[in-house]
C-alpha cells in the first residue's frame, strides 16, 4: 500500500466518512448465512448418506471359566467398534443386558475334555427387554453342543433394557460372544 493511499483511508477514517474500501456490514452478514447455509447443507447431506444404526448390536463377550467368581461379567455392555457409525438420535440406543443376568457356566463334561471357543449367540429381544428367541450364529475353535446348550440355556433367559428408537422401546437382534477357556 502506497503512502498516499495509506494517508487517504486515515482521513477518511477520522472525518466519519466511509473509505471506498469498506465493505459494508450488511455484505459481512450476507456471507456469514452463505457459509452458515452451506455447512448446514454438507451435514444433512452427510447424514442421509450414512447408513443407518444397525439394529443388531454385539456385546462385549462374557467369558465363561471353570471358576465364575461373580455373574457379573456383562454389567456393563458396549457396542462393538466397527469403524465410524453415525451418531444415534436423541433416545436411541441398543438393548442392554441387565447387570443381574447370570454368566454361562463352563459344561463339566466339555471342561473335562479340555474343549475350548467362542460361541456367538443372536439374541431377538422384544419391547418389553424379554428375549423371544436365541440360535448360535458362530464358533471360534471346537464346536460343542455343550457349550451351545450352556450357552442358548443362559442366554435365553436374559432380560434387557430394550432398545429405543426415536424414545420408544422397540424389538432388536443382539449378538453375544461368548469365551469358554480353561485357563491351562
């Protein structure tokens, strides 16, 4: 900026008058809504591209040993990480075991015989937190209709906290893993 230049806008600015310059306040706030509308714009179009919260969730797994100090091994569930998800709703969330719900117990016949895995278990639970239907979906090591039978018996009889969508309890699918080992 030249002297000169630099000598007008300070008398301009200390006689009141507007330099040419000077953008006007009403141009500032015209731009700010343009962005402020823009941003808006990008995130409702993000938000109908990401898919939706699926409406089964994977507990942490309970692990089931020869000695269960407590059934306590799902007090408190969280949701598997599997990668970003869209942030759930005001009111939504999964169904939650409740913490007084027992811990599958270590079959003494496949404990004898050294039979160790994971196994799967989904989960219908209903509105009101009862589940409604239990199957294994998945085994990890030796299958075992020990440890499935442990598994669906206890399992079958859990209650939850339902799942809500939009503040209201619906029905969902959970998933359960389940880890029996013998600690050897």
């Amino acid at each position: 900026m030249s002297a000169t230049h630099a000598h007008e806008l300070n008398a301009a600015a200390q006689s009141g008058q507007p330099s040419s310059h000077s953008t006007s306040p009403v141009l500032w706030m015209a731009l700010l809504l343009a962005i402020l509308v823009g941003v808006l714009t990008l995130m409702w179009r993000h938000a109908e591209r990401a898919p939706a919260v699926p409406a089964s969730a994977e507990t942490t797994p309970v692990v089931a040993a020869p000695t269960m100090d407590a059934p306590a091994a799902m007090r408190t569930p969280a949701t598997a990480s599997h990668g970003p998800r869209k942030p759930a709703a005001v009111g939504d969330r999964q169904a939650r075991p409740l913490a007084g719900n027992p811990s599958p117990t270590y079959p003494p016949a496949a404990l004898r015989a050294g039979v160790e895995g994971s196994v799967v278990a989904s989960l219908q639970v209903d509105a009101q937190g009862k589940v409604t239907d239990a199957s294994i979906v998945s085994h990890d090591g030796e299958r075992s209709r020990d440890l499935d039978r442990a598994v669906l018996n206890t399992l079958g009889s859990w209650k939850f906290e339902p799942a809500l969508r939009n503040g209201r309890a619906v029905a969902t699918v959970v998933r359960v893993p389940v880890d029996f080992r013998t600690g050897r």
